[in-house]
C-alpha cells in the first residue's frame, strides 16, 4: 500500500474554538505600558481596536469559542487545509527525516491571514463600524482584510509599504477589485505620512510607518476602526485554527513533530502554527523544537528583548517584545512580510524563556529562494518568499544527520503567483 501523502479533515472538523496559551504560561505576560511622556496610548486600545478584540487580547480563557457565522465564513475559505506529507521532497534530499507542511496556500487570497481578517471584520460589523484601516507588507495582509471586508459587506483602506506596493502591481489589482482602497506608504493621505512624504517621495517605507497611517486614518473617522494583521495576541489567537487542525492531522497520520518552523515577521503565521503545539509541550510535557525562519535584515528574534512601540508614530502602547528599534531603517527584500522590527509579545516572552529557537538568513535571498527551487521542483506547490524561509530552514534541518528519523513539520503560509518577478529578480531565470 502506498505511503500516506496527504491529510484532509471535514468541514465538520473546524475547530469551534481558538487557543489562547495566556491561560497555560508560566507566568503572566508583561503587561503593555504607557511612555513617560505624553497622552496615554493605553486609554486609547478602545479607539484603536475592536471591541471583541480588545476583550480577546487581554483574556486570560484557554478556550474562545469560534461563532457559527463565523465558522460557515472559514468553510467558504476553504477550511480545513490540507496537511501534507513532503515524500517527493524527502526523497530529492535522500533524507531520513520525514517532512511534512500545512497548505495555508489553499486560501481564496493565497495566505493565511484570511483567518483573523474574517474575524476581526465579523466583530467590526457586529459593533456597527462600517470601514476597516489597516497596513500590509508584502500585500497578502491587505488582500486578506480586502477579501474579508468584501464579505462581510465593509469598506477597507490600505497602507501598502511603498517599496512592495510598486513591484506588486497585480496583487494592488487584487485588493482594489474586492473593493479596497490602496495607498503606497508613506503616503499623502495622513499627516504623519505626509511628513515622510514630503521629504522623500520614493521613500521605501516600513511596516511601523505604514501602521501608524493605518491607526491615524482610523482615530479620524468615527465609522472607522483599525486591523492589525500580526503582532497582538488576539491575532495569534485567531491563527491557532492552523495549529489545531494539525493535531488532529499527526494523529491521522499516526506521528507527532519533533521540530516545527515557520517563517516569522511580526510572529501570526508562526504562532498560529505553533502555538497549540507549545500549550502540549507547557501542559503535557511533549518535547519539541520550534524554529522561526527570518531575515538578517529584520532579525527581530536576536534582538533585544525590552519594552518598544509597535509603531514608528510612536501611537502604540508600550509592547515588552524583542526589537531591533522600531526607528530601524531596513533594506527592502522580496520577502517584505518579514521586515518588521519587533516579534509578537507573545513568542517573544516564549522565546525569553527558551521555548523557540531562530535563524536569520542572508537579505540577498539567493540561498533561501534557491532552496526554495528544490522544494517547487520536488513537491510541485509555489509558496510565498516568506514562506521560502520555513523551506529552507526545513531542509536544512532534514539534512543534519541528528535529525534522521525525526518528524518535521513547516508550515507555507502563502502562494507565491504573484511574486514571480521578485523570485525573478534574485533566481534569473
């Protein structure tokens, strides 16, 4: 009989409710705080955030309960996803470790960030907001929360990175047919944008940037509220549906992972992979490695681990996170999604603890892409280039002779059919 390739689950098996690992840590998070000076960035969560978000950001509920409606959204995105057994791969790598990758590509939009979009715009038009602002890196955010809002009958502005939103002209194309607006950031749009803007028209921009236009837009417009794709707990929380419909995949496939890698930004692809994982190995003592795949231009993992804002504006509360300095200027690569300066709060505390492990790859991107090219080659699927981090990262780790026989498991969080002229630039094929 054939080996097992694939695990599919039924519509029945969405999980009903997320993880929120708050309720098994060891100790509670260190809580977000105002800067000496000026107004209280605390006081305003409530203008900046949606209310159910907010409520879920700081809840200390191993379990939050997925509502139906919701639910019957994530099955007309296509969950559940797939789980795959990477065997083509392993054989190209004459491996004895067994690979293996969830299919978060199978989305409408090509990424996983639809998971929280769906939420977050659900929660916003039960409290009655009728527009949605927000960032996005490397697009796949904005298309997200564009396709997301489209459903669920909002409107939508985005703050593209300028220096993604110019060499990303289908994806920008995307985002506008489901009905968002989209702006390059920094823009002429907010005041604090136009700041930047006014001094350097090209100027590449950053994630920090373009979430403080994203915020400034919102706190202007009552009818308005702000989204955030990665970063906040509520967002990881959301994004543990991937990591909970892999358990119960490695127990249909009869093994568990010893190693697991995800490429990590601001940490919501990561953490929505892992995170159900680390609860076992906090509350059940499971041994198992977990690995962020970054980039050496933003290796917010080796940073420092203090308290910074989450933006450049400096509109965010005080964060305790692992940062590079949220004014760090960053070189542009095509991997964009992973050019923020700081990590999720979260993995940051579980990194403080020992939990995670990172490596940072080099920015020019030629290894990471080339490896990348033997996974396509061997496996047939186009990921993401941020995605191409967690396969390099994977078959490095499948190559180390300590790791014959062991399980490992990363998860591609995104297609990559918009991003051929990119892997173009740096692969000429």
């Amino acid at each position: 009989m054939p080996e097992l390739r694939q695990v599919n689950l039924s519509v029945e098996e969405i999980p009903d409710k997320w993880y929120n690992i708050q309720a098994d840590l060891p100790e509670p998070l260190p809580p977000p705080l105002d800067p000496e000076t000026g107004e209280s960035r605390i006081a305003n969560l409530p203008k900046m955030l949606i209310g159910e978000c907010l409520k879920q950001e700081f809840s200390q509920d191993r379990w939050i309960p997925i509502p139906e409606d919701l639910r019957s959204l994530y099955a007309q995105a296509g969950r559940p996803r797939p789980l795959f057994r990477a065997l083509n791969l392993e054989k190209r790598l004459g491996t004895k470790a067994r690979l293996y990758y969830k299919s978060e590509f199978y989305s409408p939009t090509g990424s996983h960030k639809v998971n929280t979009a769906l939420a977050q715009c659900y929660y916003a038009q039960k409290e009655g907001f009728e527009r949605l602002t927000t960032e996005t890196g490397a697009g796949q955010w904005g298309t997200a929360l564009a396709y997301a809002a489209a459903l669920t009958g909002m409107k939508c502005t985005v703050y593209w990175v300028r220096a993604v939103y110019s060499w990303k002209p289908q994806r920008r194309n995307l985002m506008k047919l489901f009905g968002a607006e989209v702006f390059a950031s920094p823009s002429d749009k907010t005041e604090f944008g136009r700041k930047l803007f006014s001094k350097d028209p090209n100027h590449p921009g950053s994630l920090g940037i373009a979430i403080s236009e994203g915020l400034e837009d919102s706190l202007k417009d009552p009818k308005a509220t702000y989204s955030l794709g990665s970063v906040l707990n509520h967002v990881l929380t959301h994004q543990t549906i991937i990591g909970l419909e892999t358990q119960k995949q490695f127990e249909k496939f009869g093994d568990y992972p010893d190693i697991m890698i995800a490429c990590l930004g601001g940490g919501s692809n990561f953490g929505g992979f892992t995170l159900p994982f680390l609860g076992e190995v906090l509350t059940k003592g499971k041994k198992i490695r977990f690995i962020g795949a970054q980039s050496q231009v933003a290796p917010n993992l080796q940073g420092e681990y203090r308290y910074d804002f989450a933006d450049y504006a400096e509109m965010t509360p005080l964060l305790k996170m692992y940062t590079l300095g949220h004014h760090l200027n960053m070189a542009p690569i095509k991997g964009d999604g992973l050019r923020y300066h700081a990590c999720s709060p979260l993995l940051s505390f579980l990194r403080h603890k020992g939990y995670i492990d990172t490596i940072a790859y080099p920015g020019d991107e030629k290894k990471v892409f080339g490896l990348m090219r033997d996974f396509v080659r061997a496996e047939g699927f186009l990921p993401a280039p941020e995605s191409a981090y967690a396969i390099a990262c994977a078959i490095e780790e499948a190559k180390k002779p300590e790791n014959a026989g062991k399980a490992i498991a990363f998860n591609i969080s995104g297609h990559g059919f918009m991003d051929m002229d990119g892997y173009d630039e740096v692969l000429k094929f």
